[in-house]
C-alpha cells in the first residue's frame, strides 16, 4: 500500500462558547486517504464533518483547540506554524464551498480573485501570465467565452458557473488534494450531476485526491471509493463505498440509506427519528442512542470504539451486521 | 454613465430652486424684524426713515412679489445684498468659501488616514490593549463637542506652550498669497513663498486636527465594525484558504468591501462640513462660511442666511454625485443610470 495522501488520528477540536463551557466538536476522528481516490464524509449538520476538514487546515476560528494527527504527505498540520500552513492552503490543498455567492468576494472579478490565488504561491508569475492561466482554468471547468468571462464580478454568473469558477480556483496552483464541501448543496438539482460529474473527471484527469463532504449519500455513491459516516463528533461506520451500502453496519447509516427517496417506493418519505444532538449538551453513552430503534441499557452508559467489521469499521454495540455473518 | 452624470447634473439648478423657495418662505415665516439691523434703534419711531429703508430693501412689496423679485435674481446669480455687511452676498461668500473648504478638505484627509488607520489596525488586532484604546479615542472624537476639545487644545497647545500660533488663517498683517486657488496653503507653494507657506499650514494644522479628530472617530468605528463583519466572511475563509495572509485578508478583501460603507459616510460628511464647521471656524477665528451663516443668523440677515444655504445645499448635491459615482466603482453589483 502506497503512503497515504492524507492520515488523521484521533483528531479532537472543541469550542468554549461564551459561558465558558468547554464543548467538543470532534472527539477522536481517524481518516485515511490514499493519492488519487475518493473519501466521502457523509453526515448531518453538526456531526462534524466540516470541522475536521477546517481543522486540520486550520480555518476555524482561533477559539477552536485542536489536537491529535493530521499528516498531509507525510508532515503534521497540527500545531504547524501559521506561516508554514499558508503555504499548504491553496497550493497543495484546494477548497470548494458550499454557496459560491457567499464564497466568492462579491466586489473582485473572479480573474482577480484567481490571479491572487495563483500569485499568492509564486511571486515571479506575471499578473498577465497568471490572469491566462486563469483563462486556461475556466476552460478546463468548461467554463464558455473565457476571456469576457474571467472579467466579470461574481453576481454576474449563474449559481452553476459560480460553482464551476470555484473549481477552477481550487485548481489554480495543481494540488494533490482537492477538498469539497458540500460543493452541490446550494445548487439547482438540475446543476449538481453536473458539477458532480465536472468534479469526478477532472479529478481522475488530474490525479487528485477528493474529500467530498455531504449530507446526501446519493452524492457520493456513485464517486466515493470509501465513506466515513460522521455523527456526533466522531465516525461511526467507514470504509470501502459497496460494502457501506450493501452490508451496512451501523444503524445511523441505515437510517440515512432508508430515508434516501428511490422511485418505485410508495408511502410516506422515511425519515431518522428526532434530531442530531447539539454539541453543548450530547447524551452520554452512543450519541446516537436517543434515535436509535436498536438502543438497549449498554448503549446509554458506554460509547462504542469503532471496531473491525468486515471490510470496514463500524461504531456500534449492536449492529445491523453482526461480527459472525461478515464475510472473512 | 456619463449620460446619467448628466441627468443628475441637469436636475441641480431645480432642487436648488425648491431648497431657495423653502429657505426664502421659512425666513419669511420667523418672528423677528429684519428692520432691527437695517434701522438705527434710536431713527425706529421716525416713520419716515423707516419707510424708506423699507422701500431700499423691497421689504414694503407684499410676500409673493418679493420672492419673484428673489427668485428673479437668483436665477441671475445674484443672491441678494447683505444687510449687515451691505455687500452682494455672492461675494461674501466668495470670499469666505475658500477658507471653509481649505480647513474642511484637510480636516477631511487627516480624519480619513487617522480613520481608516486606527479601524485597520484595531480590527487586525481585535480585543488587544490597542484596540480599546484606539476605540476610546474615537469615542472621544466623535462625542467630544468641538468647542470643548477645541478650546481646550487652543489653550493648551497655543497659549501654554505656543507649539502652534493662535487663531485666524494667517499672522496679522501679514499679506496672503496672490489669490488662485484661494487655499493659503496651495498658493503660497505656486507663489513660492516657503515662510509663507510655512505659516499658513501652522495656522490651518490645529483646527484642521481638532476637526480631523472629529471625522476619525466616527470612521474609525464604521470601518473597525465593517472590517470585522467582513473578517468572518465566506470570501474571507476563502481567501484564507488560498493561503493569503490575515493582513492580505484585511486588505484586499475585508477593506474593498468596507469601501462601500466608507463612501457613503466621506460624502456625507464632506457635505455636512462644509456648512457644519461652524464652531470650529467659530473658536480658531476661522474667516469662512460657517461663522458668516452665525453671523447672518443672529442679524436676522435673510439675503446671507439664503446664500449660505444655497452654497450648502449645492455642497450636499455634488457632494451626493459623488459618492453615488464612487460608489459604482466601489460596488460592481450597482448598475449606475438604471
């Protein structure tokens, strides 16, 4: 097995809000990726999934403590000085938001905003050299009249090209991991195959690693060669994509497969139970067990290591799969 | 854009004539008699002198021809005579307006650099012993009445240790410099004259930083506020991502997006100054337009009174433009002439 692009340990980030209390947001998460493939961290608001990628980038606020391991090609981001990380950020590490509106500053061209992505990494390239590059970047994301195009504010485009500038801005400097978060959520339906699929050939074209970060298992299906499903702060079930959606272990990402709307399904849209725990006031035990159909006593007391199980790991005391039916 | 410069620039001459017909029939509305600076106290019961003084100011026509007689002549340019200096008072102020926008315009330009300054750097360093007290500064500058601080500076800074000379734009009887742009300070340097120069900036520096003070501290809140707003953007955690610095984050993205904020209140400000330096030119002896408006309020003084308001008025619609201008260029979202 090649080193991985990617390897975080136990990484624990928490908050102390304004009354003083300490409160975790990320209790001990472990993922791995390897060059070139696709993690998808699939959960609900609040599970953490966005806060383990910022934190390890350190884009939290500076409130946030971070510990534990993140190592990036083999050098440790936590704890990195700032001026070292800058040079991670937005040259070996692309990101991709939510709301390319929101992300994009409003009153810069989307060249200019290109261009000091580009010279913020080398110096020696020209204005002119890197607003070509920019040029050269929109026509990779398919982006069409290019030059009138890199012109033009941010308002000016539509949400999908918005999107698609976005990419191209991650692209900028060619870097080895690229970091989607829930690049697709503020986009029509109609837009998201296709910023999914721009996202998928572009990343095998150029050979980067992906983490795409979603609440929709249905984005990352089709995309993902391994899913970390995050609740309360921590993974509960990861692993290679099949075997999560084919012998799900954890009732969480049952629950999230089941209420993923299919065609021929009559009756009402199924839904999990109640509502993710906030961070500030998570039950004891599994954080999941107030939701959970399969919850006995053990589940309220004792929060479960996330162990072997199958081809995968899974958090869980009683799961869907048991130990003895997994295939060896 | 040029064509809605235009437009704009079209429709002055007709908000000016509504701000003159308002200010004309307001003047006329106030209790007082304009005869009590025209007449001498002790000629007030001789009805001869009085009527004739009356018909040497029109004030024996009825209401509705003495405006046409005021408008008639504004659109002339001619603003009236002034009762109390009894010259036209398009040359009063004149003579005036100069100085007013010399002390304003510096007044502007310290209270911007200190503004934006202290709102960069408190906003950098947020909730640092700098910060608190770059705020209580601008506390101080923003609600500090001027004829307070202004005092109080001119006591301690003139009389006490003469760092700076007293009041008034020049020494007495020193010559001012050959008239261009009616800035001391400009025409001395065209003259040449370096002492001159010299003494004309000493005089303008302590009201031009008593005024400055002012401007600053209501800036430096505006772009401190705006610049943390835009710290915890999206485009900032963008920018972060990109691996720009905080102070690149600040700078060329925090501080673009504060621009907007920042010219509305320039421009307004400018505008406000123009007729609202009062009490400063008011305690530095400051020959300009605002003191002339005092003076022409308390003589019941209507030709001056219109005058100054028409100049300030005139003030606050290129004031206006401006900023309208300025702000397409600041804000690419706004379409100008829609």
């Amino acid at each position: 097995m090649s080193a991985p692009l990617l390897d975080i340990a136990d990484l624990r980030v928490s908050f102390r809000n304004d009354r003083g209390e300490e409160a975790e947001a990320l209790r001990g998460v472990d993922l791995t990726l390897e060059p070139g493939k696709v993690l998808g961290v699939v959960g609900e608001s609040g599970s953490g999934k966005s806060v383990a990628m910022m934190a390890f980038l350190q884009l939290l606020p500076p409130t946030a403590r971070i510990s534990g391991s993140a190592r990036f090609k083999g050098e440790q981001l936590v704890g990195m000085s700032p001026s070292k990380i800058r040079r991670i950020r937005g040259k070996a590490v692309g990101c991709i938001f939510q709301d390319p509106l929101s992300a994009f500053n409003p009153v810069i061209t989307l060249g200019d905003q290109i261009i000091e992505a580009i010279r913020l990494h080398d110096r020696s390239i020209t204005r002119r050299a890197a607003l070509k590059e920019a040029e050269r970047l929109f026509e990779l994301v398919a982006i069409p009249q290019p030059a009138r195009r890199v012109r033009q504010h941010p308002h000016e485009f539509s949400g999908g090209m918005r999107q698609r500038a976005m990419i191209a801005m991650a692209l900028a400097n060619s870097p080895d991991l690229l970091i989607a978060d829930e690049p697709t959520t503020a986009l029509d339906v109609t837009v998201q195959a296709q910023i999914l699929d721009l996202l998928g050939d572009l990343r095998k074209e150029l050979g980067i690693g992906l983490i795409l970060i979603t609440h929709d298992l249905g984005v990352v299906a089709g995309m993902a060669d391994d899913i970390a499903v995050m609740y309360g702060g921590r993974v509960v079930e990861t692993g290679p994509t099949d075997p999560i959606f084919y012998e799900t272990a954890h009732p969480y990402t049952a629950g999230l497969i089941d209420a993923v709307p299919t065609l021929d399904a009559d009756g009402p849209l199924r839904q999990i139970e109640g509502t993710p725990p906030s961070i500030f006031s998570r039950p004891p035990g599994c954080s999941f067990h107030p939701r959970c159909g399969r919850a006995q006593a053990i589940c309220m007391t004792e929060d479960p290591p996330l162990r072997r199980l199958g081809a995968g790991r899974c958090a869980c005391h009683f799961p869907v799969r048991t130990p003895q039916e997994a295939p060896a | 854009m040029l064509a809605y410069i235009a437009r704009r620039l079209i429709a002055i001459p007709f908000l000016l004539l509504g701000v003159a017909s308002v200010s004309f029939l307001l003047s006329q509305m106030t209790k007082g008699d304009p005869l009590a600076a025209l007449v001498p106290e002790r000629m007030m019961d001789n009805p001869e002198i009085v009527a004739a003084v009356k018909a040497q100011w029109g004030l024996d026509q009825p209401l509705p021809v003495r405006y046409g007689i005021y408008i008639s002549n504004l659109l002339q340019g001619d603003l009236g005579t002034s009762f109390a200096t009894r010259r036209p008072v398009a040359v009063d102020i004149a003579e005036r307006l100069p100085a007013t926008l010399e002390l304003v315009f510096a007044a502007m330009i310290i209270g911007t650099i200190m503004g934006v300054g202290l709102g960069l750097l408190s906003a950098r360093f947020r909730g640092s012993v700098f910060d608190g007290l770059a705020r209580i500064f601008a506390l101080i500058g923003s609600s500090l009445p001027i004829f307070w601080s202004g005092l109080i500076l001119l006591y301690l800074l003139s009389v006490r240790v003469a760092l700076v000379p007293g009041t008034g734009r020049l020494p007495p009887r020193v010559e001012p410099p050959p008239d261009v742009t009616g800035f001391y300070t400009v025409d001395a340097l065209l003259a040449g004259d370096l002492d001159l120069f010299a003494q004309a900036l000493a005089h303008l520096a302590l009201p031009a930083l008593v005024l400055g003070w002012a401007v600053s501290g209501v800036i430096t809140r505006l772009v401190r506020s705006s610049l943390i707003e835009g710290l915890s953007q999206d485009y900032a955690r963008t920018a972060r991502a990109k691996g720009a610095p905080e102070r690149v984050v600040l700078i060329n993205h925090a501080l673009r997006n504060a621009l907007i904020p920042l010219l509305t209140i320039l421009g307004f400000t400018f505008a406000y100054l123009i007729t609202g330096a009062v009490l400063t030119e008011a305690i530095f002896a400051w020959p300009g337009i605002g003191s002339y408006a005092v003076r022409g309020a308390a003589s019941l003084d209507y030709p001056a009174i219109g005058g100054v308001t028409i100049v300030g008025s005139i003030a606050f619609l290129l004031a206006n433009l401006l900023t309208d201008i300025a702000y397409a260029w600041a804000n690419p979202r706004i379409k100008v002439g829609g």
